[in-house]
C-alpha cells in the first residue's frame, strides 16, 4: 500500500511561494494527482476539499476523461 502527506508540506510553498496557512489549493492539487497516480491513502488536513476534489475527479474519469 502506499501513503501520501503532502499536506502543506514545505516543497509546495517553494513551488508556489505560499506559506503554510496559503497552501490548500496547492495540497489539493498534489492530493487529487496522487490519488489518479495509485496512492492507496492520502493524508490530509482538510478532508472536506480533499472529498470534494475526489468527487470531481471520479466523476470526469467516469466521463471519459484521463489524464495526459
């Protein structure tokens, strides 16, 4: 099984030059492409946008969408 916790780590502040309480999109992001890469458990801080974000992805994969 693999684990992901990327949540607000620091490598997303450098990428994006956000601090640490800027960086729930950025988390969001890298959260919802490891979850479409395989990850089998993600760990989050903010689990309401973390579901949310699942559901948007869920539902373009099952229209068809996949990523490049």
């Amino acid at each position: 099984p693999v684990l992901v916790s990327v949540s607000r780590k620091s490598f997303l502040g450098e990428l994006c030059g956000k601090g640490v309480s800027e960086r729930g999109p950025a988390t969001l992001a890298a959260e919802v492409l490891a979850a479409l890469a395989g990850a089998d458990y993600l760990r989050t801080h903010d689990v309401e946008a973390l579901a949310d974000g699942l559901k948007v992805a869920e539902a373009l994969r099952a229209r068809g969408w996949r990523p490049a």
